[in-house]
C-alpha cells in the first residue's frame, strides 16, 4: 500500500499480487498517472487547464481531447443522478 497527498486529498493505492518484483514499477507508473493528471486538471494547480477553463469562465476556450471527454462525462453522470452527481459544488 502506498499513500501521497494529491488533488486535495489523499490517495491510496493497494496492490495484491504475488508478483512482489513488479509492484514498485506499477507503484511508480499509477503514481506518474495521477501526478500527469493533477497537473493537467486539478484546480489547486494554477497552469492545469482547468484552472485556466475556469479563470475564461463564459469565453470560448480551446480544450484538449481528454477535457473534453471528462466534461462530457461529468454532464452524462449529472443527467444520470437527476443532478445529484454535481463536482461543481465545492
């Protein structure tokens, strides 16, 4: 099990495996992922996109591929919760 302090909270991986000599390198690329991540997209980060998204609030903003999925995501499971699932209430 690792832990690390990430998007504003903590985030903890758990391996269970018997191949003992592979965990540290699935360690290291899960934690390479979620650290890609956070500074592509967490809002405490101040030059991800989303903090740039949000800074142009309401202007036409040029988006990566992946925000866009995100954002698309983020509407069908809004839709899918009558509004319950809503990650824009802080």
């Amino acid at each position: 099990m690792q832990t690390c302090e990430v998007l504003g909270s903590t985030a903890e991986f758990r391996i269970v495996t018997e191949d003992i000599e592979r965990v540290e390198d699935v360690f290291s690329g899960l934690w390479a992922t979620v650290y890609d991540f956070e500074q592509r997209f967490s809002r405490f980060t101040k030059d991800s996109e989303l903090s740039k998204f949000n800074v142009r609030a309401g202007e036409k903003v040029p988006l990566s591929q992946q925000f866009r999925d995100i954002l698309r995501s983020v509407q069908y499971f809004g839709e899918l919760s009558q509004g319950s699932f809503n990650p824009f209430i802080l």
